[in-house]
C-alpha cells in the first residue's frame, strides 16, 4: 500500500481547527480525507457515529489499546478517551488520499513522532485565552465546568505550539484558512 501524507491540524478546543479542516476538505485538489477518531465521550449536537467520530465505550476503547490498534491514544480527560484506529489511516491511504486530522495537541505530537516524514503538524493559535472563552460559550455545547476544564487545558496545549511543524495565528479566520490551504498544497506536493 501506498503511504499518504499525515497532515495534521491541532490546537486548543475553540482555535478554529474545525472550521480550517472543513475549508480544506472542500479543496479536492488536495486528495484529502478526513481521519475519524474513536472517542468515550457522548456525541455533541448532530454528530454521527462512523461520521464525526467512531463512538465507543470506555470498555471497548481500552480493549483496542491492549490490542494496539491505535496509531495514537489519549485520555485527554479523566475517563474521556480519544484516539486514532489504524485501521482508520490504512483505509484512507487504500483510496490513493491524503489524511487530515482534527486531533488534540498530545495526539498530534505522536502522529509527527511516529511518521516524521510523512506528517505536516500543524498547530492553530487563538487570538487570546479570553477569546477561547467567548468561542466556547457560544457553542453552547458544553457547562461551564467543562468550559473552564478547557481553558485551564489550553494554557497548557498553547505552550507545545514550538514542537509543531508551523503555527498558524487564527485573528482572521479568512487569513487562516488561507494560510492552511497554501501549507497543505506545499507539503503534498513534495
């Protein structure tokens, strides 16, 4: 099987990593398939298994982990696993495409570790801590718990940004994706 690229896209929860992934999948140019990550947690609003993300149980994810099924895995909150099934970037490399990936900044790290050459990570930055807040709360998706659990997590995340490939500055999401379509097209070509 032919290796695609990895090109991976992460940053804390309400950067605009989301929205830029989507804009990219649009451009077919760029071969793109989007990598559907396992996670524990309940779907949010319109998501759909096998769509957004492959939904499991805690018990199911941890029977993967044991039989190494992932390229990637982390409990990015207590009990509250996310990862990325081999068999999930075997499936997309079999259609001839590229990968892209909407992942946590932990997960991303690993994929660049595990496939130096291959991978292009990608890290957005918001604007501010205090514009994450407001992005959030306008979801309304999520309590105010888990809201403040994410932001306290960003300061964190935001601090890994000079491990990654590039950083991309979401003040002006037209830019940003801009920016992000120009980055993809140079590294595929390569």
């Amino acid at each position: 099987m032919k290796k695609g690229k990895l090109i991976v896209f992460s940053a804390p929860s309400g950067s605009g990593k989301t929205t830029i992934v989507r804009h990219l999948l649009g451009k077919e140019e760029l071969d793109l398939e989007f990598s559907i990550s396992a996670a524990t947690r309940e779907p949010r609003g319109e998501e759909k298994h096998g769509k957004d993300y492959y939904f499991m149980s805690t018990e199911e994810f941890k029977k993967h982990i044991k039989a190494e099924d992932f390229v990637e895995w982390e409990e990015v909150y207590r009990d509250n696993f996310y990862g990325t099934l081999k068999s999930e970037v075997e499936r997309i490399w079999a259609k001839g495409k590229n990968v892209i990936f909407d992942i946590d900044v932990a997960g991303g790290l690993r994929i660049k570790k595990k496939f130096p050459e291959e991978t292009l990570a990608v890290f957005v930055k918001p604007p501010s801590i205090d514009e994450l807040k407001i992005r959030l709360k306008k979801r309304s998706t999520e309590s105010d718990d888990k809201i403040n659990m994410r932001i306290a997590k960003a300061s964190v995340e935001l601090a890994t940004a000079p491990q990654f490939d590039t950083v991309i500055k979401n003040y002006d999401l037209d830019t940003a994706k801009e920016e992000a379509y120009n980055l993809v097209k140079d590294f595929i070509k390569k």
